[in-house]
C-alpha cells in the first residue's frame, strides 16, 4: 500500500500518477487513493483520472479493487 505525503498539487500529482503509470499497471481506485492521501480534493482526483485514462497511461478494465466486479 501507499505510504502518506504532504499535500501537492494537482498539477504535481499528475506528473507523479503518470510516471507511475509509465512503470507498471495501476487501477482507479490505487490512484484516487493515492491522491487522497497526498490530499487533492475529489474534482481534481476526477479530472486527473480522466486524464490518465484519455491518453493511455491508465488500466481500465474493472478490478475487484475498483468494487466494480
């Protein structure tokens, strides 16, 4: 699991989730957690998932973690 850090930025946060994302497959719900432990707000969570998701940097398929299956 991911270990707790001082708020960032969104802006920050995305170059962070995005490397991430360049290095091995991540779910939604790893990343929305982790920008909540480094205390980004619920939009802004959205929007860089979103983003993520557009540009191909993101695992989509349902995951038993997303609650979704």
């Amino acid at each position: 699991m991911f270990r707790k850090s001082s708020t960032i930025s969104e802006e920050e946060a995305l170059k962070k989730l995005a490397n991430l994302c360049a290095k091995a497959e991540y779910c939604t719900g790893d990343l929305d957690e982790k920008m909540r432990q480094w205390g980004i707000d619920e939009e802004a969570r959205k929007r860089n998932i979103d983003y993520l998701i557009k540009h191909c940097l993101l695992y989509t398929s349902p995951s038993p973690r997303d609650g979704l299956l």
